[in-house]
C-alpha cells in the first residue's frame, strides 16, 4: 500500500487508542513521563531495523493514534509534508516525531524523511548514529538527486536529512522558493516527510516553514507550557498561512491509575 496514512489506519486496527478533541486540536498525548526508563523496550524488533539505539517513550498504540487524527485532517493521505514544532526547549519535540517517524517507516511500503531542521540543537543523526551529510535545500531548489544528502536508517524505509538555517532564514524574507513547492523533489520519493523544527521560542525562522508544508503539528509540554505561550505560538502559524492540525500533550503525569482514564 503506497499510502502512509491508510496503512497506518489499518495497522491501528481495534487497537486505535481512544481521544478526545479539544476545540479542534488533536487530544493526543504521551501517557509516559519522560524520564530515565523507556516506555518500550530500545530492543523492540522494527521491521527494517536490526536494532533501536535509542530509548523509547510512546507507545505504539499513541502514535497510530496520532497518525489517523493527521490523516483525518488532510484532504490527501499521501505524499505529505508535516512538520512538528515546539513552543519553546524541552518540549519533546525531538524524540516524538524521531519515534513518529519510526513507526510510520515501519508500516509504510515508500520511503519516509525524516528532516532535521532543528539547527540549534540537531539530535536526529547523533541519536540513528548516522553521520549527518550536506543540508537538503539545494537539491530541492534545484531538483537535482536526493542521494548524496539523504542517509538510509539501517535497512529500512526511513531516510535522514537536514535543513540549514539559511533556508529557513531565506523562506523568512521569501527569497528562497517563492510560490513554488519547496518540496516537490522530495514528495516523488518520500510517502512522508516530517520536519522537526526549531522551537518558535528559539527562532522565528522556524514558523516560515509553515506555509510550505501541508499541516503543522504543536507539541506543548502538558502542565508545564503556558496557555499564553501556546496561544501565541498558535497565532504565529495561521498568521503564516500555516495549516495547524493541532495540539499534541507531551510528558503529561497521570495524577489517577492509568486504567481509570478509559472510563472519563
């Protein structure tokens, strides 16, 4: 199956995690803390990889759930550009989309890109132990071969790469692309394409992706982020044509018994 987004709602199945929406936004959040221990197993088989080097902090049934409110809110399943951004450092952003990405590679049949345009605190290829190659913006600019900047992930469909801030600082003056997609050399390739970008808080650079992907995706750190802050954030993105999705809760407490949260 060629489309992302119909694979993962398949895949889901019976075991879709139930969720709530909240003026809009998606009401996804991670029902671990993120702390020393993994939520799963860093040896957890994956097909196409011979090992996770990482810890992991979400379960799999979370981010299929993640996965089917995305594709209810996008008219296209396939070929999408989606970029994760936080309001400020230590949200999770990072290791969310980095685990997003390792399960939507997993069921999906066509490559997934996984760009790192965080550049203040790059984390992708340190935690993959891929050395990182030259930024991705060229070759869309100009349409030439994606392989001399994308790295494979082991034997599997997910593939690296990195957006530099010059780009980014370019898309801010709208000198770069103008009207045209920015990423149409990537989409005949890629089912999927997640951005992981700066925190609005760190650069104003970041937002300027906004307007050239499909959907954006807010990642608030639960009980920590202000509303005020989110509230802004918020703004800045639809003030930037960008299409938000929603909201995603990370290192949310559970304050009662997990299992009693199935019964509010």
């Amino acid at each position: 199956m060629s489309k992302i987004f119909d694979a993962l709602q398949i895949a889901q199945g019976e075991r879709l995690a139930e969720t709530k929406e909240l003026n809009g936004e998606l009401a996804i959040s991670s029902s671990k803390e993120m702390r020393n221990e993994p939520a799963i197993s860093s040896s957890l088989p994956l097909r196409g990889f011979a090992h996770v080097p990482f810890p992991r902090f979400y379960e799999e049934s979370e981010l299929l759930a993640l996965a089917q409110n995305i594709a209810a809110r996008l008219p296209n399943p396939d070929q999408n550009v989606i970029q994760f951004i936080g309001s400020r450092i230590g949200e999770g952003t990072s290791t969310l989309i980095r685990e997003f990405a390792l399960t939507a590679a997993r069921y999906s049949n066509k490559p997934v890109l996984l760009v790192e345009a965080d550049f203040n605190r790059p984390s992708q290829n340190q935690a993959f132990s891929i050395e990182t190659k030259p930024p991705l913006e060229h070759v869309l600019k100009e349409g030439s071969a994606l392989d001399g900047v994308i790295s494979q992930v082991e034997d599997s469909n997910l593939f690296l790469a990195s957006l530099s801030s010059k780009v980014q600082r370019s898309l801010t003056e709208r000198s770069f692309f103008g009207s045209t997609d920015m990423w149409k050399t990537a989409r005949d390739r890629f089912s999927l394409i997640l951005i992981d970008s700066s925190p609005a808080s760190v650069t104003a650079d970041s937002l300027a992706i906004c307007e050239t992907v499909n959907g954006v995706v807010l990642v608030i750190e639960a009980e920590n982020t202000r509303s005020a802050v989110v509230q802004n954030v918020k703004k800045q993105i639809l003030m930037r044509e960008g299409n938000l999705l929603g909201i995603v809760f990370t290192k949310r407490k559970l304050h009662i018994p997990n299992f009693i949260y199935k019964f509010l």
